[in-house]
C-alpha cells in the first residue's frame, strides 16, 4: 500500500480538516471563559466561594463529552428538550452528493466504512452490489471483488468511469487509525465530492484529531459505539459536522435521546 498521498483536492465542501482542527480546543477553552465570564457578572463581579450541591445538566453533558460551548446552552428545566435547544448550535453536515457522477468516500475500518456505505446507497435507493472497495479483502467486506480498488492508479481509472455515470456512486476506503496514508492517496486519486470518515467514540479523541489531520480532507464523520464511550459526545470537540449518529442521521433530537439514556444510567 502507498505511503505517501502527492495530489489535494478540488474544490471541497468544507473547510480542511486541519483549519478545523487546529482550533478546535482553543475554542471550547475561550468559549468557556466567556461562560465563566457571564457568571462573574451575574453574581456581582465574582465566583461562588462554593460549588452547587448538586451539579446542573451542563456539567453532566460535559462529564459526557459534550463541549463547554454547546453544554453552557442546555438549562437545567427539561433535560430532553434543553438538550434538544443546545444541540441546534452543532454544525450541520451536507448531505451525500446524489447528482449524477458525483462520489461520495467513506473512510472507516473495514466492515465499519462499507456499512455507512450501504446505508448511503440504500438511502439513494443505489444498487447496494455497486459499491466500490478500496482495501486488502473484498470478500472480508461483503463486497464483490470486482469492485474493489486496489490502489492509487486504480482508484484514478475508476475515477474517470464513476464521473460519467448516470447516478451518484460511493467508494468505501478501508483505514485504520495508522493506515492515513493509504486512505489519503485514495481520496486524491477519486477526488470525490464529499469524504465521510467513521469515527468510533471509544477513541481517544486525540488519536482521531491526528488520524482527520492525515487525510486532509474531511467533510463530515460517521460517529458510532457510543453506548460502549464513557465519553460519547468527546468526538464533537473535533467541529467537525457529525453526518451519522449510531447509524442514523445525526439531529439534535438523536443526540437528546442518546444522551438522556446516558444520563439516566448514571442517575441524571
């Protein structure tokens, strides 16, 4: 497999993953001194000597992940419907290009990055058999060994029949955390319309940061195993735009339910 990606990108819906990244922590950290900031001022110029006996809904969300800047919106009233109201403020990831001749790739570990691709297809009522795979074992994948990709050059003749198809088409590139490279080269050589990567929550969110960094182009991420993340919501520290929930599409309604289970498991 390739080491070394050599090409970029055209023309990509979002910013690079990069930008994103690289103030991603600076802004929760500013975002929560202006919290702080606002308490100050409601308490007449300083903190509370003590903290409150029993702590709010943003401090549960926090402990969950949830970054200080979407937690601080939530109130403590009705804790599905704040929750709700604070997720609004996440950004909102694009849809997957369904026009004709676009593609979309979708990053992820093996199986893991097939099945969003099939979710997309289906979702776009494609021919599931005509997903493409690019990585070691097409049979291991569930997918038809005459699909897949077996490398930059490959990916680049399939590139040029995949632009002037009659419908939309998804590519399936298999990456661990340590394999960035190869995925990259891959992404370069398809020059897709959108690139979707499949995050596990369990990660460390610092492990992700780095593997996003790599690919260089990351519009949107698949987040999934959040019932096994002490931390599920720890992925949105990345502002990068979730487009997949657990397997449905992420909206402020299905991070409430998901969180409001959470919280109800340790007592919230």
């Amino acid at each position: 497999m390739p080491v070394e990606a050599t090409a970029t990108v055209e023309k990509p819906r979002t910013p690079p993953a990069s930008e994103r990244l690289a103030g991603a922590y600076a802004h929760q950290a500013a975002m929560a001194e202006m919290a702080a900031a606002e308490r100050q001022d409601r308490s007449g110029g300083a903190e509370p000597d003590h903290a409150p006996a029993a702590p709010g809904l943003s401090i549960k969300l926090q402990s969950l992940g949830v970054p200080t800047d979407i937690a601080v919106r939530a109130s403590d009233g009705d804790t599905y419907g704040s929750i709700v109201e604070a997720f609004t403020a996440l950004p909102v990831a694009e849809p997957a290009p369904d026009a004709p001749g676009e593609t979309l790739i979708v990053v992820g570990e093996s199986t893991h990055a097939v099945e969003v691709a099939r979710y997309v297809a289906e979702a776009q009522r494609l021919d599931a058999d005509q997903i493409l795979f690019a990585g070691r074992n097409a049979a291991a994948a569930g997918v038809d060994g005459k699909r897949r990709i077996t490398g930059p050059h490959d990916a680049r003749l399939w590139a040029k029949k995949l632009r002037k198809s009659d419908a939309p088409s998804v590519v399936a590139v298999e990456a661990a955390l340590d394999e960035v490279s190869w995925a990259a080269a891959i992404v370069e050589a398809v020059r897709p319309v959108a690139v979707w990567v499949v995050v596990d929550a369990s990660r460390k969110t610092s492990d992700v940061a780095h593997h996003l960094q790599g690919l260089r182009r990351v519009d949107a991420i698949c987040l999934r195993g959040t019932g096994s993340s002490g931390d599920p919501a720890s992925p949105l520290s990345l502002r990068v735009p979730v487009a997949l929930l657990d397997g449905r599409p992420s909206t402020p309604f299905q991070w409430a339910a998901m969180l409001c289970e959470r919280l109800s498991l340790v007592g919230g």
